[in-house]
C-alpha cells in the first residue's frame, strides 16, 4: 500500500481490507508514520513525533488497527503527557484514561500521536505560542480552524482517516467546515465524561472526532457512545444503531433554513449561497425547505458562552499539576482572573441565559426536524486573524469569537447534536462546510440526512494534495454552490 491509497481511503475502508488480509494492520501503521512525517512537515500539526509504539488498542474491535490521533486537551490517555496547547502547564501526565479512551481502544483505534490545539481550546484557530501555528492543507497561509485544528489538518491531508475532536463552541465543526471534513458535534450525554468530570462546560464540551465520511462518523459514533455511568447528562439511547441509518430510505422532513448571523455581522455570499444551494438540494429530495431561526437573543449566546470560559478557567485552576500563570497566554490570564472573581451571583445569571437559549432552541426544533446554517460566516481566516496572546477580557474575547462563529455555539450551549458537512468550495478553493442541527438525541436523523446528501453531492473527490500530489487537488475551478449528482 502506498501513501495515494492509504490516502484515498476512509476508516471503514482501511479496516476492510484488514478484515480481508489485502493488507495487515501492521502495514497499514507503516504507511500512515510516513503519512504523519510527510504532512506534519507542512502543517505543524502534532504536539511530538509520533508514539515510538501505537497505543493498546483491541485489534479485533470494529475499527481494528486504524490509525488514529488524540488531542492535545483530551481525552486523556494512560501515561501520555499533555499541555492543553501551553508554556504554563509542567509535567502533566495521565495517571489513567479518560472512559472515552477506553472506548476508542476498544473500538481498535491504533493511536499514533497527539495533536496540536489552542491554549485553553478558547479560540477557533489553531496557533498557540507554545507549538507555532497549524497550517490548513488547503491554502498553508489559512487557519484549519480551531481548537481541533491539528486534528483535521492531519485527517484532511490523508494522514489519518479519524482524529478525535472536543467541541465546546464549535471545535469540531469549524475546523471541518475549514478542512473539509464531516464534523458531528453530538447531543449532551452522548459521548462520556468521566471518570475527571460528570460534565464538561456545564455540559458545553462534548467529545467526538472528525472524519472524512458519514459512514466513518457512524461507525465511531456506535462504537463510543454507550450510555455513560455516572455521568451528569445522559442521552437518550438510538432505535437502532446508527450505521444502519446510512441506508435507510428518505422521510419527507420539515427543514429550517437561515444564512442570517445571531452575532448581527454579515455573511460571506459565497458562504451563503452554498447554505442555499444545500437547501434547494434537500427540496430536490422531498424535504419541505422554509426559512426561519430560532429567535435566539445575542446577549444570552455570549453569556451562554461565558458559562463555559468560567468552567475552562476553573478547571485549570483546579488541575493536580504544576501550573505557571505567568507563562500562560494573555487570553488566558484573563479567563484565569475573570473565572477566580466570579461570584456565584454571575454564575447562576450564565445560567439562565443557558436555559433561555436550550429553550428557545428546543422549541423551535420541535416545529422543524432540522435547522441548516452555515457552519461559519467566513472562510478559513488567514493565519494571525485571532491574536490569544493580546489582552482582551472574556466578553470581548467572546464576542471575535461569536462574529467570525455565530452558528456553531448556540448549540453547544443548548446541548443539540449538529453536524458540519463540506458541501461548497469557493472560488478560491477553500472548503465551506454547511451545518444540520436536530433535536436531542437525533443523532440518526442527522447522519441519514447527511448520508442522503453525501450521495447526492459527493465530496470524496476534493482534497488538499500534501499527500496526493492530484493535479487540481487545490483548484479554483470548482463553482461556489452544490447541486444534485443526479436532478438532471
């Protein structure tokens, strides 16, 4: 197997041809170590070379010996060192895994190495002073995204099939939509927390990975998300698994769509024609398609965030390890002083705009099975677009973060399931990803939507060529918008 057809191939193709003994797992770990050298000279996208041996993992799981990478803020596994992106945190190893660890190593997952991820993962750009910046392997002078930006650098270029991902205001839908990538955001208590925490974020964060197909998502998505013991939030348990929702025939749904910000700042157009364009697609299939949005007030999705910048701060505040302040990044001191000097007063007022905001988002998707967006406003920003190590205080950190953002947080702090899919390139060349939002514990609506949409309006021919060396694999000359494969 050579790095073109390693490259080509998703998680459930590799494991395959394993399962077939075309080629064996031993290979297939040989092909992405030169797969990881090659693209992380371009992207700068791990923390460290790449582990001396794979991380145990249970060869004969669903997903046996496929490669794989964790983040630099979790999940913790056994004995791996970890920073969360900074100069400030010394020493810290995990003394056991985290129980998503556990199920990634059960699922088989080979984990090869640790990627990059902002300071605190409080920013969508993936550039902390301790690591450098990472390079998106579309346009090397562009953000992938963040703050699982190494992770989908590295699966878009080829180097792996599946990277994990946290999500805490979109970190694994924007750098999907940046790179590419199918990025499924699940519901509040589908993934565990424990056994650190009962939640995360006031149940904020969730934890997932980024793939390059649907099927890849719903795979990993049945292997990891058993209920949780002892978990704060528990989702609702699916009819059936969701792989078999990838095959399941078409219902007539009640489809959402805005291209209309809740920050109030404007949209690209050629973002917002490829949202239409994904719209006109769904009409095309059956869906009945308006234009509405939950009438969500700015205010509460900026305090809604705040919520989780406290319990970021906290968190910290409160690790087993060494911890200089003084090397932290200025955004961070600022969350470190702002969450010490909260009063329980502040607290509960995030709180309820937490609640307003999961009402408001409940409702509404109550009168509609599925909400599109954009997944970002804007394309990839250039690298050097978010300075983290500029004083700015939570609020006016936040508030960057939400113009350049707006879609993806809302639902972080209302604890739906969202899904970013890469339906558009722009003119230039850049992915543009579009978002599904359904209600909780939808998850099976979603990944069959998106594997209706992934038929009609496949992606698996675009790709950045760090690995591929295809002739156009960055071209220009693909149109903004998306279209039926088959609508004649």
């Amino acid at each position: 197997m050579d790095l073109h057809e390693y490259a080509a191939l998703d998680a459930v193709g590799l494991r395959e041809l394993i399962v077939s003994r075309q080629v064996s797992a031993a290979e297939v770990e040989d092909v992405a170590r030169r797969a990881l050298g090659r693209a992380d000279e371009e992207l700068n996208a791990l923390t460290m070379p790449p582990f001396e041996t794979a991380l145990d993992h249970d060869p004969d799981g669903p997903l046996g010996g496929v490669p794989f990478l964790i983040k630099d803020s979790g999940p913790f596994a056994r004995g791996v060192p970890f920073t969360f992106g900074s100069r400030g945190v010394l020493g810290a190893v995990a003394a056991e895994d985290h129980d998503l660890m556990r199920r990634f190593r059960a699922a088989g997952l080979a984990g090869l190495g640790q990627t990059t991820a902002p300071e605190l993962g409080l920013n969508f750009t993936t550039e902390s002073v301790r690591y450098g910046p990472t390079r998106n392997p579309w346009a090397l002078g562009r953000s992938p995204g963040g703050s699982s930006g190494g992770s989908a650098a590295l699966v878009a270029a080829g180097a792996v099939p599946i990277a994990h991902g946290n999500d805490g205001g979109g970190s694994i839908r924007i750098p999907a939509s940046c790179c590419g990538l199918v990025g499924l955001k699940p519901s509040r208590g589908r993934t565990p927390s424990g056994p650190f925490a009962g939640e995360v974020g006031f149940g904020q964060t969730v934890e997932f990975a980024l793939t390059r197909t649907v099927r890849d998502a719903a795979h990993l998505l049945d292997a990891v998300s058993a209920t949780p013991i002892g978990d704060k939030s528990v989702a609702p348990r699916p009819l059936r698994p969701y792989v078999r929702e990838l095959t399941a025939g078409p219902e007539r749904l009640r489809v959402a769509v805005t291209t209309a910000s809740w920050s109030g700042t404007s949209v690209d157009p050629q973002v917002a024609e490829v949202t239409a364009d994904a719209g006109r697609v769904l009409e095309w299939m059956g869906h009945t398609v308006t234009e509405a949005a939950p009438p969500f007030d700015p205010g509460d999705l900026v305090e809604g965030l705040v919520l989780g910048a406290y319990a970021a701060g906290a968190a910290f505040l409160l690790l087993p390890f060494p911890i200089a302040t003084e090397r932290w990044e200025a955004v961070s001191r600022s969350v470190f002083a702002e969450s010490a000097a909260a009063t329980l007063l502040d607290v509960a007022r995030a709180l309820d705009a937490q609640n307003r905001v999961t009402r408001t988002a409940a409702a509404f998707l109550t009168a509609h099975d599925l909400l599109l967006t954009p997944t970002i406003g804007h394309l990839p920003a250039p690298l050097g677009s978010f300075a983290y190590d500029s004083p700015s205080t939570i609020r006016d950190w936040l508030r960057r973060l939400f113009d350049y953002g707006p879609f993806t947080a809302p639902f972080n702090i209302s604890g739906h399931p969202a899904i970013s899919l890469p339906l558009g390139q722009s003119r230039e060349g850049l992915p543009i990803g579009v978002q599904l939002v359904a209600a909780h514990g939808r998850e099976d609506l979603l990944l069959r939507t998106a594997a209706h949409l992934e038929q009609a309006v496949p992606w698996s021919g675009r790709g950045p060529s760090v690995l591929t060396d295809r002739p156009g694999s960055r071209s220009s000359d693909r149109r903004p918008g998306v279209s039926p494969r088959d609508a004649g």
